[in-house]
RNA sequence: GGUCCUAUCGACUAACGGUUAGGUCACCAGCCUUUCACGCUGGCAGUGGGGGUUCGAAUCCCCCUAGGAUCACCA
C-alpha cells in the first residue's frame, strides 16, 4: 500500500508547535517511506474564519522546511485540498447515512441540550446525546421530522451509533484501543448550516484522498471511535492511526495559546534559527538513539520511526530550545550569518558597515549569546564611543596608580603601525615582562577605557575591531575624564 | 463526574526480560583564560506505590495512586 498522510489544520491565524510537530512527523514519515505528503486545510466552521489564515500556515511550514506533495497551491490529483470547496461531497455521504438509518435528523435547540446536559451531570455519568429522549427523527418518527423540516425548522444530523458492541481500533503508537459503543456519543455530522463538522468531513476526506495513515496530536484519541464508526457505516477501510503525545507546558497541561509561546513564527520573530527549532521539535516525543541531540532533516527522515514515538506528553522546555539555538548559531557560515546580523544591526540603527567587518563581529560573539539579536547592543562600543561606563568595574579594576600604569603602554601602542590583534598583542605581552605587571592588571582597565563594559570578546580583537586612530581617541578621552574628576 | 490515554533523573529521552539504568538541557564543582562566553573534566539526580508472572522485570499482567486529554451545531 503506498503510504499518503496528511496535515489537515484548521486556519485559526496562526501555526501552533504542536501543529508543526505534526506537520513534521507527517512529513518524515512520508519521506521516509517514499510516500506523499498532503496538506489539507480545514475550514468548515465559517465561524471563525481568519484572513490570509492559510497563507500564514502555508509560511511558516515552508520556513520550517516542510513542503508537500499535494496541497491548495501545489495542486495534485485528489483535491480540492480545502474543505469549503467539497461541500456537495458531505452533503451526499451524510445523506447516504441517513438512507442506511446510520443517522438521524434532530431539532434540539441549544437550550434543550444544555439542559440536557445538567439532567444527565446530575444523575451522575457521561454528558452524551440522550437520543430516545430528544427531539429527533427516531423518537417522532420520520414523517414527522419530514413535516418539521420542509416547515423550515433547523435541524442537524445526528451518527446513529449502535447501542450494543464496541469499538475497537489499533493505535501505532498505543496498541489497541478498545471502546464499548454505548459510551460514544452521537456525534453531529451535519451542521445546521449544512457544513460538516470535522468528524464527517476528516473521515469522507481521508477515503477519498486515500489516506493510509492518520498521524494527529493525542487529543483527537477520544473521538476516534466515531471515526472507525463511520468507515464502517460506509464500509471503507480504515487508515491506520498513530496519536502523537501531546505537547505540554511547565505545568504538564497542554500547551495552548493562552499561556503564550505557542505560535511558531512567534519563535521565529524571536530570532530562533529555522533549524534549530525544527530539531528541537522533532526530539519532542522522540529520539532516534538517545545519545545524540543534532541531526539534519535528512538525518531524521531516514531515522523516522513511528512506532517509536513516546505515548507519554512532552514538556516544551524553553532552556533547551535556547541551547539548541546556539548549536546551530556556533556553526552559522557567515555568508549565512552576515545578512541576519546587519539586518538585526540596522534594526539597532546602525547601517553602512562592511560585509567583512559585520563578519568578524559575527564570528566574536557568536559564542557569547543565544539569538543573533543580542550583538547589537552587546557590542554597541564597536559603532560609537562608549556612552557609560560599568561602575563596579570600574571601582574593581581602576584602582589609584591605574592611569600611571596604562599610559606608557598607550604611547608604545600610538607607535603601532599595524594595529592588529597580533601586534597588539605582542607589544602589550612585551610590556608587561618589562614592566613586571599582570596582563590582566592593564586589559581590564583597556577594555573599560575602550568599550565600558565588563565583558566581551577577546581584547586585542577588539582594539582591532574599533581601530588605532579611535583607540587613541578613546583612550585621551577617558583619562581627561578621570583626571577633571568627571569619573 | 463518564470515557480514554499516560507514568524512567527537575526537563527531553535511551535501554523493546539479563546494563554498575546511558545521553542531553538545567544545576553544582574544577580546568582553560585578559573579561564574558565557548570548550574540557567531574558531580548531583530517575524506573510513582503494591501485588503477581519469571531463574531474572524499568520492560509483561493486575490493582492503587497521580497526571493528562476529551465529553461543542470548534477543529
């Protein structure tokens, strides 16, 4: 059987991370298994329509590096891929149902279900439709439903799920799972706008895009009874399941939008790197081998294996997300990384540098931070003269005979005709085993003079960095400053 | 409350009957060092509890407990 799965995501607006672990999973295991990939957008409840909500979904997947075999945009032989535009197809199988008696017409207003609902709480037990007591087709009989509904009265229809037997499917992930049929619920098939809801809709698509396996979050486990329900109402084979652990907060509930943090671009506004964040997705709820946490989407699509996939939910944890990010930061080229960092610099207001120059800042720090974001103001002294100055370090390291010490050295270094890092360097280790004084004795009052700051890179890259001529500048300015007191 | 799912360090996970229960993040210590980082070395820390099955159980079965999901004319 050729293997064809599907990411079938409502267009809410935005692109959860549990979404893109399931788009994701989807796709390795397509790849994986020389199969296809489909994207199939779920717009049946006109509700809450969203604009551009699949341009935006559409996006970030591609960001995230997941394209798809057949789609709205790529077009393939099983569409239409978006569900307002199979209305009829519904339409024909929900009436189908009905002719079989496998459904029902029913008439409750909301009112009546909910008081339904607080009947049913109170006697204790589950909240599902109570059939043989409601207003539909199988108490009144269809005739009667008949005469209601050419009287205009709105209706929907109901799945007639069989009182006796149970249901029974097998779950890659979980094994088996067993329901008994008197605790499924006689789901809605049809809205009374005459839209689907997703339970018909998933389950008439699947048959007919030919879906082999369906692979979703774990949150669709309780209703997938009515769905092997329904394929055999229509007596279509079912697809194999696969419900993915769901992702969850710090609090081990669910992850959702309310507590933040949950849309991916999101986390790419954030400036995490595409990569990093796919390969921290992908080790949510999986791990090819366990002693290993850097992989290529190659890389895990060869190593893909569904049925190795954690029953148990996964706690999204920021800390190692951010670790993650800087892996792939330290190993950025930087024919990658220089358009992201002058890009983040003007941001930071400051345009105009040179590709080399943006480059060697690039390869300074990129071990000293997390996101790309942060250089810029972490290395605001490279781009003006320092604004302020570290107190407490000063106070530690700029001690009374500090100026006397520094100031031959200064002299020997406006001698320097080449002002690089060896140089630098050379001369200042040179001075100091003339002078019988600790590197670390002159560097720390340098780099406050030069850049006000406690930390950063390496010093003598630095000097380079900003240049003799400001160096000198820089320097002059400073002692001026301490002399007059200003300091 | 009904139903279903789940349970290995604080977190992500490996070990699919036989290991001193392994790796990673975080945390701690040390080394490196002109700062901050990076890196390196080491450390802390786990099979929820109770019964079985078995020569042998984290692994299979049962019960308990705990957590979660779901019970919409949302997906």
């Amino acid at each position: 059987m050729d293997v064809r799965v599907r990411f079938a995501p409502s267009p809410t607006g935005y692109l959860h991370v549990g979404g893109l672990r399931t788009a994701l999973y989807n796709y390795l295991f397509a790849k994986k298994h020389g199969g296809k990939c489909i994207l199939r957008i779920e717009d049946t409840d006109r509700t809450r329509f969203v604009d551009n909500a699949t341009e935006n979904l559409i996006s970030n997947l591609r960001w995230a590096g997941i394209e798809f075999d057949e789609s709205l945009e790529n077009g393939g032989e099983f569409g239409p891929y978006i569900q307002s535009e199979r209305f009829d197809l519904y339409t024909k199988y929900g009436k189908e149902l009905l002719e079989k008696d496998l459904a029902y017409y029913a008439f409750d207003t909301s009112d009546e279900l909910a008081e339904m609902r607080d009947r049913l709480q109170k006697e204790g037990g589950s909240f599902k439709y109570d059939r043989n007591k409601m207003r539909n087709s199988v108490t009144m009989g269809m005739d009667e439903a008949k005469k209601l509904i050419d009287a205009g009265e709105s209706y929907v229809i109901r799945m007639k799920v069989p009182e006796e037997g149970e249901v029974k499917f097998n779950d890659i992930i979980r094994g088996e799972v067993t329901v008994p049929c008197k605790d499924v619920d006689d789901q809605i098939l049809l809205k009374s706008d005459g839209f689907p809801t997703y339970h018909l809709a998933n389950v008439v698509d699947d048959h007919f895009m030919q879906i082999s396996h369906v692979i979703r979050g774990e949150e669709w486990l309780p209703s997938t009874p009515k769905h092997v329900l329904l394929y055999q109402f229509f007596g279509w084979d079912t697809p194999d399941f696969a419900h993915l652990p769901l992702l969850l907060n710090e609090k081990k509930a669910k992850l959702s939008k309310r507590h933040g943090d949950v849309a991916v671009e999101d986390f790419k506004a954030k400036g995490y790197l595409k990569d990093a964040f796919v390969n921290f997705i992908a080790l949510l709820g999986w791990n090819p081998t366990g002693d290993r946490e850097i992989y290529t989407m190659q890389e895990f699509i060869d190593l893909f294996d569904l049925s190795k996939v954690n029953k148990a939910g996964a706690v999204f944890d920021l800390k190692k997300l951010a670790w993650m990010n800087q892996q792939y930061l330290k190993e950025l080229n930087s024919a990658e990384a220089t358009p992201l960092l002058k890009a983040e610099l003007e941001k930071f207001g400051v345009s105009d540098l040179e590709e080399d120059f943006v480059a060697q800042i690039f390869d300074l720090f990129k071990e000293r931070v997390t996101f790309i974001n942060e250089i810029p103001e972490m290395t605001d002294y490279l781009y003006a003269e320092p604004k302020e100055f570290d107190e407490k370090y000063m106070a530690k390291r700029w001690k009374e005979d500090t100026a006397e010490m520094v100031k031959p050295l200064i002299a020997k270094l406006s001698e320097l005709n080449e002002f690089t890092h060896d140089s630098t360097h050379d001369l200042t280790k040179a001075y100091c085993e003339e002078a019988d004084v600790k590197m670390g004795q002159l560097m720390h009052p340098l780099r406050l003079m030069l850049t006000g700051k406690s930390s950063g890179a390496g010093m003598f890259d630095t000097m380079a960095l900003i240049g003799k001529e400001e160096c000198m500048k820089r320097f002059e300015t400073f002692l001026a400053k301490k002399e007059s007191g200003e300091l």
